[in-house]
C-alpha cells in the first residue's frame, strides 16, 4: 500500500517553498525533492 501526499498542492495552500519545507521538517531539499516526485524508494 503506497502512501501519497501531494506536496506541491500543500506547499501551494502554505505558501511555503521546497527549501523552507526542508528546513522546518529537518531533511534535506534534495531528499524533500525526491518525496515531491514520488521516485522515493523506501522512507
């Protein structure tokens, strides 16, 4: 079972870019980049 969040979509309602996502969660813009384009393997 695959687990789907559209982050665009809720970085869009946020107003908040990849880069201060990043930063708030505490992962980095390029591991963030990979879970926005949904090529993550594993979490």
């Amino acid at each position: 079972m695959a687990i789907i969040v559209n982050l665009d979509v809720e970085m869009a309602k946020n107003k908040i870019s990849l880069n201060e996502l990043s930063e708030r969660v505490g992962i980095t813009p390029a591991n963030l980049s990979i879970l926005k384009t949904g090529k993550a393997k594993a979490i």
